[in-house]
C-alpha cells in the first residue's frame, strides 16, 4: 500500500472511471515525488487538527470538572426541579383564642361588663370625696359638707398626725362607765372600763390583730375631740356625728363586757380619757409631767335603737 492510499483526502476525492484521479491541473503538473509529500502534508495537518481537537476536549472536560465542584454548592440550595413546578397551598392562617372577658359566654360578658362599670363609677366617687374633703373649704363643701362627711368618716377619715413637727408623744386611754337598769327594774352605776387596755390585751401576742381592735376607739376619740372644744361644744356639722359616733362603739362594748349583769340595759354613759405622757430617753434633756390628766365628757342618754343596734351586732359578732 502506498503513501497515496494511506492519506485521509485520497479516501475523500471521488475517484475517475478506471479508478485513477481526475484529471486537472494539480494532478497534471504534478509528478509522483511530489505526491507522497503532499500526503504527508495532509497527514500531518490532520495530525495538528488532531491534537488541536484533543486539547478543545481536554480544554471542554476541564470545564464540566469546575462545575462539578460547585455541584455540593448547588444541591445544598435545594433539590433542583426539571419542568413545571406545582404551585403549593399557603398554610392555614391560626385563629386566635380568645381570652378574659372575650372567652366567656355573652350574658357572662354583659355582667363582667357592668360590673367593672360599678366599680369605676364607685372609684371615681370616692376619690371625688376624698378630695373635697382634704380640700380647702369651697362652694361645693359649704353646700354638701355633710353630705361628704358621711362618706368619709369613720371609715376613710384622713389623718395627718404621722407628719407632724412633733409627732404624738402620749397614751391616751379612753374609759367609760354606764348607768343600767337591771331585771328588776333597779338602777346601778358600774365602774370605769378601761376600754384601751382591753383593747390592748388582745392585740398583745396577736399576729394578725383586727383593724378594730387597733384603730376603731382611738380613731372615734380623735374624731370627737377633733369636732369639740375644751368645753365640750360641738364645732361644726360633725360634732353631732362624731358624739353619736362614740356613743354607739361605747355602748357596743358595754354590752360585750356584760356590763350591769344578765339582763341589763344601758341607760346612760360617760366617757373620758386618761392620758399620760410617753417618759423621754435617759440621753434627752427634756423634762414632762408623769402626772395623768383627765378630761371626762358629761353624761349621754342611750336612745333605744342605739342598744338594739349593739345587741344585734354582738349576737351576729
């Protein structure tokens, strides 16, 4: 086999009836040395286009390895999908639950409602009073002070005492002693109840004392001589309450003590205090009287419902 059956173009260009070249004027002109060194030009052409194609799929497969290691990369963002993805459904949205007032039943919320309507409006009332009554004297005190004083007193009474210059420095005891009536028929005078010891006595040891047994007799005896003078006149529209006042938590405890015996009745009362002044500190230089003073109130008659209120209250105590 010679050069010219070996070369790629011989096997590419048609060949003649008697299967030799056509003829033309590259076949004519050429002789047979310079045929075999056309064939080898061609053969090492093809050679070139050879490699040159060898180094493009060299070039071309390193491509696909750069993108193979973005791969990771690329899956880690998520699955890839071919085609037409479907569309996917919004979850459902939760409803909240309702709470407070809202949960309850709708006669339930009409009844929460109203209630916390009263107590606003109650709220709002008081601090109104409250404020009238520490307030400086005005219209709407001069046309309802009584009015006011009812609310307030005793139970939301205002007292400054605790910021004073010179705070209180005394024991005040309030006492009281009672005329009774007894079974049959007979009038007797007890003697003195010391009604701030018995008091006292049962806060002693108490770790939960009743707000009665502290501050009810004190606060009734400041209020009385907080609305009296010296001479025990009323001063003002409260005198008369505070002395109805007194009168009532006295005869209250009477009955308690059983004053007079089984079966009395209080007929009339007198009360007074006995104060005595706190002792200084050995380090003071300040010098007070050990000496008690007595102020004592004249006698009150006890109307009947004031006794009728006392036992229904001690019965129900």
């Amino acid at each position: 086999m010679d050069a010219y059956d070996e070369g790629s173009k011989a096997r590419h260009l048609p060949d003649g009836p008697d299967g030799s070249l056509p003829e033309g004027p590259a076949s004519a002109g050429s002789t047979p040395d310079s045929t075999p060194c056309a064939d080898q030009e061609s053969t090492d052409q093809e050679s070139t286009d050879q490699e040159s194609v060898g180094e493009e799929s060299t070039d071309q497969e390193s491509v696909p390895q750069h993108h193979d290691s973005q791969a990771p990369t690329v899956q880690a963002l998520g699955p890839q999908v071919s085609g037409p993805q479907a569309p996917t459904a919004d979850p459902p949205v939760p409803v909240p639950t309702p709470t407070g007032i809202a949960s309850l039943p709708l006669r339930s919320q009409i009844v929460a409602a109203l209630a916390l309507a009263v107590v606003a409006v109650v709220a709002c009332v008081h601090l109104g009073m409250v404020f009238l009554h520490v307030a400086p004297s005005n219209t709407v005190t001069k046309q309802h002070g009584r009015a006011i004083d009812d609310w307030i007193y005793p139970e939301f009474e205002q007292n400054w005492k605790l910021f004073a210059p010179n705070p209180l420095q005394q024991n005040i005891d309030v006492q009281v002693r009672a005329q009774v009536r007894g079974a049959d028929g007979g009038i007797t005078e007890t003697g003195w109840y010391d009604l701030s010891a018995l008091d006292g006595a049962a806060i002693d040891g108490n770790l939960l004392p009743s707000h009665t047994q502290q501050n009810e007799l004190r606060r009734a005896w400041d209020f009385y001589i907080g609305t009296h003078d010296n001479g025990n006149h009323p001063v003002g529209l409260r005198g008369d309450l505070s002395q109805r006042y007194l009168r009532r938590i006295v005869v209250l405890r009477l009955d308690r003590e059983g004053a007079g015996g089984k079966g009395a009745v209080v007929e009339s009362v007198q009360v007074r205090s006995r104060t005595t002044n706190v002792p200084p500190p050995k380090w003071s230089e300040e010098q007070v009287s050990d000496t008690p003073v007595l102020r004592e109130l004249p006698w009150w008659t006890v109307p009947e419902e004031d006794v009728t209120d006392a036992r229904t209250e001690a019965s129900a105590g």
